[in-house]
C-alpha cells in the first residue's frame, strides 16, 4: 500500500466513524466518490459535496422525489442525526449501496428493450422533478447563452478552422429561436446511463443529482444520448446502432412524457448544443477535444438519419 493510500484510508475510516461504519477497505470510484467495505463485507458509498446550501436543495429535492414514489440514493444521518459531515474543509455524505447493475453503452445498443428502459426512466424522473414548486432555488441555464455566449468563444480560440466558424454561423438564428420556445423545468443535468441502477429491467435507483438546474426539458433525454454515443463513437457499426438507440429512447419517452413537435424538432440542435459545451470544457485537452470534435460533426452530418428515426419512434408510439 502506498503512503497516499495509507492517508486515504485513515481519512475514510475517520469519516466513516461519524456514521458508525468501521471500514475495512477503500476503493476510488472518481474523484468525489469512495466504495467503502466493511469488516462485515457491507457496502456503502462516501462522495464529497459541494456548498452546506447546495446539499440543503438537493435534499430538498430527493424528499420530493422520494413522495414521487421514484427510487433514488438517499445520504444516510450520521449518529448525530446529520446527513452531512465536515471533515478538513470538505463535506462528505455517505450513502448505502444500491444493489443492481448499470448497462454498458454496447449492451444498450444492441438489446432495444435497454433504450426502452431508459426512456421511460427518464420520463418518469422529468415528470416527478417538474412538479416541484421550488424550482426557483436551483439555478437557471440559458442553453443558447451557454452555446453562443460562452462554449462557441473558447472552441474557435482553440481551433480556429472554418469549418466549425461556418457551421455554428449558420446555425445560430434556428438554434436561437428553437431554445427561446423549448420547455424549461428542473433538470438532472448528468443522465449518463451509469447513473440508473437496475436489477433486471427494474429501476433500483437514481443517482448523482449535484449537477441539477432549471434548463430545457429534453437536455437531459440528449445527454443522455450523447453519453451512449461518447462511449461507443469509435467503433462505426455500433455508432450506426446509436441511431436506432436514441428513436427507441425517443419513443419511450414520448410515450410516458409526452414530447411537444418544437421539442422533437429540436432534438439534433440541442445535442450539437451539449456537444459543443463538452468541446469547450475539453479545450485544453487535445484528444478529448478533437474526439468530441468529430462527435459533433458526425451527428449534424446525420440530421435526417436521426429525425427519421426518431419521428418513425414517435408515430409507432402513438399508433400503439
């Protein structure tokens, strides 16, 4: 065991003894987030948090959903009744695990109950977070502003070819107009499909709501899109899958939350819209950068392909 690691687990085992849980092993999951085992062989998760007022809406906001009847992660109290704890100028929060599995973006891709189950997870996850009357508390995106005022500025600076220059030009008065009519609610903001826990085809859990804000309602249905395509782009047969992917995705969830026509015409504008904020996150990451690059490209190159599928999936949906 390294010195760091050494540190890592007497640093976890303090935390954890704030719950009562004695730690026999660590395992890092990412940055903020730390599979702890137990002598007894019991899991639990430890994540790091933002801002004591962050988590408060974030609580908030699980209570609501777990009123909602959705499954979702819940911070377990500590023994002084707390659901966070202070620790060298961190808060973390520990959590049980929750048993299941997650599908792989190659499985999701060629089993098409998998796109089914997502869409009518994410449905179900948009329809309990718009009844909130609290929304105002979170904080408000302006997709276009988010595109057009910030991530365009930071991708041309780092690669300045027409190509890009010429497209998002083009683009601006329809992407402008499409975002302004879009319905906005609260948001997930991070539905990778790592972040559904299923046993089986039942959903166990939702996890990871430290990203979530009020911004266009069908951001979170092309996210989770764009993170499916992420994970898959470099192999050209399953990249061709993805599109029959995101119309069953589209389809399920139309059918549980229903979609409005600007919204299913916006589709391919607000993935090209997500992919352009990751551009300019990674803009100083060659690699990561020119891969999402391409990722770009190749789905405003497919504009018809996906819009066939995915009106296809929605005609289907409602014919049965």
């Amino acid at each position: 065991m390294k010195k760091g690691d050494f540190m890592e687990l007497l640093d976890s085992k303090k935390i954890a003894s704030k719950w009562g849980v004695e730690v026999n092993s660590i395992k890092e999951l990412s940055e903020r987030v730390t599979l702890i085992t137990t002598k007894n062989g019991q899991d639990f998760i430890l994540k790091k948090k933002g801002s004591i007022e962050h988590f408060k809406r974030e609580l908030k906001l699980l209570n609501h959903l777990k009123q909602e009847g959705l499954p979702i992660q819940y911070p377990l109290q500590d023994n002084n009744k707390d659901y966070i704890v202070a620790f060298q100028g961190d808060n973390y929060c520990l959590y049980s695990f929750l048993e299941g599995t997650t599908y792989s973006s190659q499985d999701s891709l060629q089993n098409s109950i998998i796109p089914q189950l997502y869409g009518q997870a994410i449905a179900t996850l948009n329809k309990a977070m718009e009844n909130v009357n609290f929304e105002g508390e979170f904080e408000s995106k302006d997709l276009y502003q988010m595109v057009y005022g910030f991530a365009i500025d930071r991708i041309l600076k780092t690669d300045g070819r027409s190509q890009l220059g010429d497209i998002y030009q083009d683009l601006e008065g329809e992407f402008k107009k499409a975002v302004q009519v879009l319905p906005k609610q609260l948001i997930h903001r991070d539905p990778h499909i790592h972040n559904f826990i299923w046993n089986k085809d039942k959903l166990e859990g939702v996890i990871d709501f430290d990203l979530v804000e009020v911004n266009v309602r069908i951001f979170d249905l092309c996210y989770c899109s764009t993170s499916v395509l992420s994970e898959v782009f470099s192999n050209e047969d399953l990249r061709n899958g993805w599109i029959h992917f995101v119309g069953n995705l589209v389809c399920q969830y139309h059918r549980y939350n229903r979609l409005t026509d600007e919204e299913l015409e916006s589709i391919w504008l607000v993935m090209l819209g997500i992919q352009t904020v990751f551009m300019a996150y990674f803009s100083n990451y060659k690699d990561i950068f020119e891969v999402n690059k391409a990722m770009f490209l190749w789905i405003f190159e497919n504009k018809l392909r996906l819009e066939n599928e995915w009106q296809s999936g929605r005609n289907s949906c409602e014919s049965s």
